[in-house]
C-alpha cells in the first residue's frame, strides 16, 4: 500500500519540489496537497498535477487542517509566511501566524489523526539570533526564525508524548533554486553549521524521513557540500534522536 502523504505548503519552495519528488516516487506514494488555491497549486506543478489529490484548506485554519490530516500516513510541512511584519488587523499571513501558530494547528491536527510521521521544514540559524544574517531575517521579516523555534518546541512537545509517532525537524541553510543532486550533502546537528542549499536537494530529504532513512525523532542541519559530487544519503542514517531534555543549540 502506497504511504499517504500530506504536503502543506505545495505552491512554491521546498513544498512544491517535495510534492514534485513524492510524485517521482511513484507507486510508493499517494500524494495529497493542502491549497488555498488549486489553480496556482496546478499551474505551480505543471505536468506533476494531475497526480496530485487536492485538499482545500488554510495552514491558518484549525478546523480545515483536522480534516485534511485524515487517514494521512506522513505530513510534510514546508510553509513560510510572504511578508513580515504588518499593520494590525492585517496580520492573518505574517511569521507569527504562518510559521508558528498555523504550525502549531497542524501539529496538532496531526496529532489528533494519529498521523505517523510529520517532517518540519525549519531552518538554519534558528537558535543563533546573533548572527548577522539571522538578525537581519528577524528584522526584516517578522521575527521569522524565532517563530520557527517556536513552532520547532510544539512538534517535540507534541510527538515525544506518543511512542507510535515521529518527527523529523529539518533545518536548510540557506535555499536556493539550482538544480539539485549535483552536490553532496552534509548533516549536521547543535545548529553551527553555515552554508546553503538548493531547495530539490531539501525536498529530497524530506522524501528519505518519510521512508524512514532516518532515525526517528530527530533535529537536524542540512546544507550542499560544495567539494564533493552528489552521493548518497548515508549521513542521515547516523543522526542522534533528540533527548528528553532537549537542547536546540545542542541538539542533543
């Protein structure tokens, strides 16, 4: 039986290269996608479309993720806010919403469905908030990274309370849209790596947590090894699962 697989964030970024990958899949996945729009998610996938199954709801509404997480094997979340701060009142897409709170809606949907697996796109740089770039990502963006961290504590919070379940926290360097598998990649984990990232190479990661390559229940770095040509994944395989008293700068 092929695992179903929900994709949350599928119109663009590491979303749609994940969806893109699941469908490469083949028979080994049932592909499924939360839009709030179908047209831009199609148009988004191309020819990838019409073996998607499209579920309409919001990452910002609880009730249409406790629906959409149903009978779901695995979910993978790769959402990320387009804008920053914004005026009161005009705040319902904004990091804090986005990248926390709606996280947290659909862990706990997830949750609430028994879903077996939930991969957590993240990022680099989330437990440094002195460094340079991730000051800057903070400023500019909504406080972005610290609500990442956030939405990081609630999946821990929410998955090491049932032993039937695992998450995946996956942290990129910086993304970028060159063409993946051309280069090694380099797992890491305490958040002190620096580097970048297509995002393919992300989606392909991604795809390895859901067919359990990694150990369970892990917090992880991941950025392109620029000295050395594509291989395999074996890094994955020798991740340490988070503690019970878990430390995100030490990931241990």
């Amino acid at each position: 039986m092929p695992l179903k697989v929900l994709v949350v964030g599928a119109s663009r970024g590491v979303g749609l290269q994940v969806t893109r990958a699941l469908v490469e899949g083949g028979d080994k996945f049932e592909v499924f996608a939360l839009v709030r729009s179908q047209e831009k998610a199609s148009k988004a996938l191309g020819s990838y479309a019409s073996r998607v199954k499209f579920i309409h709801g919001d990452i910002t509404k609880k009730e249409s993720l406790i629906l959409a997480c149903q009978g779901m094997d695995a979910v993978v979340c790769g959402v990320g806010a387009q804008s920053g701060w914004r005026l009161p009142g005009w705040n319902q897409y904004t990091p804090k919403y986005v990248d926390y709170i709606g996280v947290q809606y659909l862990v706990q949907a997830a949750v609430h469905n028994r879903v077996q697996k939930f991969v957590y796109v993240s990022s680099l740089g989330v437990t440094r908030p002195w460094l340079p770039i991730v000051f800057c990502l903070n400023a500019l963006y909504g406080r972005v990274l610290h609500w990442k961290s956030l939405a990081e504590k609630s999946l821990r919070d929410a998955y090491r309370q049932h032993d039937d379940l695992a998450y995946y926290i996956v942290r990129p360097g910086g993304l970028n849209d060159k063409e993946g598998d051309h280069h090694g990649i380099i797992f890491d984990q305490g958040d002190t790596s620096l580097g970048s990232i297509t995002r393919r190479d992300v989606a392909t990661v991604c795809v390895a947590c859901v067919s359990e390559e990694s150990p369970p229940n892990v917090t992880f770095e991941i950025i392109n090894d620029m000295q050395n040509p594509a291989g395999d994944l074996k890094g994955i395989s020798t991740l340490v699962p988070d503690s019970f008293h878990f430390s995100p700068s030490r990931g241990r």
